[in-house]
C-alpha cells in the first residue's frame, strides 16, 4: 500500500510523507507514514543513515531523517534533553510518630524503589523507616544488591521482620516528639 497525499506543495510529495490540513495549525504539516514492512527496506534505511547519533535510530527515525533530508528541512536527532518532574502521593503503611513511618515490603518492586528514593529526598523532615520480610532478597535476578543494602546506601533505616522489630523506631519517635 503506497502513501495516502492529501495535498501537495508543488508536484507530488516524496515516498511516506502526506499534507495534513488543520485549521487550527498556521501552515499545512507534512506527516511521515510507514508504507512499508519490507525488512530489506528497513536495513536499506539503517544502513544508509550516515549521522552520528547517541544510539542507533529505529526504523522510524530513519525513515525520517531520509525523508526531511530528502525535502531539505532542517531536523537534529536528540538535540536537547529536559528534565521533567512527575507528581505523585505516596502513603506509608504505619504511622508510629508525629512524623515517623514503617514501610513494610515483602515484595520492593523498582517502582516501589523510585518511590521511596523520590520520598526521602523530597521529605528529609519525615523519617521513614523499612521493614523487609527479608532484607537478604535481591533487588533483581542476577544482581549482588540486597533489598537492606539497597536501603543502607541510600541512608534509610532498615530491619528484617524475621529478626524482630527494631523497638528504637518508637523511642526515637518519641524522643522527636519531645523535642518538638
């Protein structure tokens, strides 16, 4: 199946791109498509790439950069990076003082890993204890890092389940408390 063309500026458009009209867009965009599967074509445009780039470009990106070179318009692959903030809430599971908590984890996901790593540093006024149904569990397959020592170099306080619960948390709670 070819490309589908809408319009054209002058003549037609090259292979893959198609004018899209939109009243609320000042000039008409050119729209690239995907018009064909053929791997062949695909390692043809890999091949023929010949920028320099941080990684290598995905079929799509490719295809671009041929085609806007092609029409002579302007295009720089990853030319900048932004930072970007994603707002969230959290709840610890157990408030045992005016600002002290006890996340329990049996399971500690990467996304649970993020989390805490992003609530620590965001909240360093509130103490946040964890509590791991074993802390000797790696943080993932094949890695030498545990779920305690995950927590130890990131400055969190930490205590396995089966070795008891750490009754400090509480008397240093309320010594905070005190204090306040």
């Amino acid at each position: 199946m070819g490309p589908i063309i809408l319009g054209t500026v002058s003549g037609a458009l090259p292979l893959g791109l198609k004018m899209v009209k939109n009243p609320r867009w000042p000039i008409p965009a050119l729209i690239l498509l995907i018009t064909s599967t053929n791997k062949n074509e695909k390692k043809k445009l890999m091949a023929k790439s010949r920028y320099k780039v941080k990684r290598k470009l995905s079929t799509l990106e490719a295809r671009f950069r041929k085609e806007t070179e092609a029409l002579g318009l302007p295009s720089e692959f990853e030319a900048e990076t932004f930072e970007y903030v994603i707002t969230s809430q959290y709840t610890p599971d157990h408030k045992i003082g005016p600002k002290a908590f006890v996340e329990t984890k049996g399971f500690f996901s990467k996304d649970d890993r993020k989390k805490i790593r992003a609530f620590v540093e965001q909240h360093p006024d509130i103490k946040l204890y964890l509590l791991f149904g074993n802390a000797e569990n790696k943080i993932r397959k094949g890695s030498k890092t545990t779920y305690g020592a995950w927590a130890t170099k990131r400055g969190i306080e930490w205590a396995d389940i089966r070795k008891g619960i750490p009754l400090k948390w509480w008397a240093k709670s309320r010594k905070a408390k005190q204090a306040a």
